[in-house]
C-alpha cells in the first residue's frame, strides 16, 4: 500500500465504481509488501463473501491456494498486474494487464540501443515468487544476446518490494562493480526513494550522461519520470495501473452479472526516453 503505483490502481478502481453506482470499491493491501499477508487479507474478504475479488498476487503459489476457496465460494477473482502461474490460471475469470514478458523485452531494447556492444549488467527485481517479475526477468534474458552481455555474480538481486533495501543494493551492487555496464530494474523500487536515490546517481553522473552506465527501470510514475528528465534514468517502461484498476470493476461487475469476459486482458505500455519523456504517456 506504501506504492504510488498501487495508489493509481485505486484511483481507477473508485473511478470506476462511482461511473457504474451502487457498488463499492474496497482499496486493500499490506502496508508493506508482505506476502503471507497480502494471502491473509483475501482471506479475510472470502470469509466475507464479497461480490468479487481483484488481486495483484505477489505470491503466485500461495495466492492460488487461497483463491482455490474462493473458487469453492463461487466468489469472481481477476488478477491484474501479476498473475496466477499458468496451472492455476482456471482459478480467476481474467488477467488485467501488460504482457509482463514484453516488458522485460523493452527494456532490454533499450539496453540494446544504449550499449550496442553489450556489456556487463545485473537484473534488480521484487519478490521471488512474483509472476509478473519473473515473467520481466525472462523477456529481459531471452532478448540479450548472451554472447554480448554478461550477468555479474550475485544476480539477479531481490528485494522484496523493500524501497530502502533496493537502494542499499544498488549502491553495494555500484560500489563493487564500479564498471558494471548497466542495471536493469524489473520493477521502479529504488527509484520510490527518490531523494535517496537522486543522491546515489549524483555520484556517478559523468557516466551516466555518456552512457558508459545504463540505468533503466519499470514504470512511470511522476517522480520517475521526473529523474528520468534529469537524466538519472535513461528509460522507464511503464504500465498503465490506473487503467489496470479501471477495468478491474467493470470486469468484476460483468461477471457479478452473469457476463462472460475476455481472458487475457491486455493493456499496453509506455516506453519513455529522455527524449521523448513529454509525450511518451497516455494520458
């Protein structure tokens, strides 16, 4: 609940819900990203019986298990954002979101287009087990060529949707591989302590202005790209969670009604440069 990009989710999901009348959005999470009890809250809704269940799972394995009861209760779930692994995709109505792949593929892309002749990275990331991460993950290395660029010992780094513990790897990560090409975030977390991590950057800004350093992140949120403008980032692929949000109340309310709906859901991406960072997002 502590990330912006949860916080527009919300603002959509009430949008939303106020456009359609006589429904209720609930806004709920973990204060922080904890796994066990983001599980227990949907838990908790089940036990409930609420009209319907839309969850970003950042446990795919122990999300399943639970929503396997709710599927008992004959309570609608969409995911959005992160899914379910696929054997356990019978057990929500719909995906809501990007292609989390592409993502990694984009940012790698840009990888490719800074440093054409690769080069030395390392893959910072959230929760192990999130889908949507590991998903990022593998659209990043199945699109690096592996003949041109190398993952440096001790990658990829997880920090558990821990802003400052995001910040302090990347900075032991700088420190020891103080020529490490490029690090690419499959997610914004060092970025959310923005002071912090403007701080961190000023250090390296030379390289950072001749790209001799490649830092490229996951979303687009103002703050981000307020240092992607400064050029303390050199490109944010970004989703788009207050679509995500959105969308999920209109599903929930279909299926509620008895309507079938698509499966996935797609919605698509920015892609933000520092030259294009005025006209990159949809608005």
């Amino acid at each position: 609940m502590n990330n912006p990009f949860f916080d527009q989710a919300r603002d959509g999901c009430q949008k939303a819900a106020k456009e359609i009348g006589g429904i209720e959005c609930l806004y709920i999470g973990p204060a922080d990203a904890t796994e066990q009890e983001q599980v227990e809250l949907v838990q908790d809704l089940i036990t409930k019986h609420v009209d319907g269940i839309g969850v970003s799972a950042a446990n795919a394995p122990a999300m399943a298990k639970i929503l396997a009861r709710a599927k008992e209760a004959n309570i609608p779930v969409v995911t959005w954002d992160s899914d379910l692994l696929p054997a356990d995709k019978a057990l929500r109505a719909t995906y809501i979101g990007t292609v989390n792949e592409q993502v990694g593929v984009e940012v790698a892309k840009r990888a490719m287009a800074l440093k054409p002749n690769g080069g030395t990275f390392c893959i910072q990331s959230g929760g192990p087990a999130a889908a949507n991460m590991n998903d990022r993950i593998k659209g990043m290395l199945e699109t690096l060529p592996s003949d041109k660029w190398k993952q440096v010992d001790g990658c990829p780094l997880y920090n558990n949707d821990d802003f400052p513990l995001s910040l302090s790897q990347l900075t032991d990560l700088l420190a020891k591989y103080p020529k490490i090409d490029a690090v690419l975030d499959a997610g914004g977390a060092p970025q959310m302590v923005t002071q912090a991590y403007r701080g961190l950057m000023s250090k390296y800004s030379d390289r950072l202005k001749n790209n001799d350093l490649v830092m490229l992140f996951v979303e687009t949120l103002p703050m981000q790209m307020d240092l992607l403008r400064e050029g303390l980032s050199h490109g944010q692929v970004g989703q788009r969670p207050f679509e995500m949000g959105y969308q999920a109340v209109y599903v929930l309310n279909d299926l509620t009604a008895g309507k079938s709906v698509e499966d996935p859901i797609t919605i698509g991406l920015d892609i933000c440069t520092t030259e294009t960072a005025e006209t990159c997002r949809k608005q």
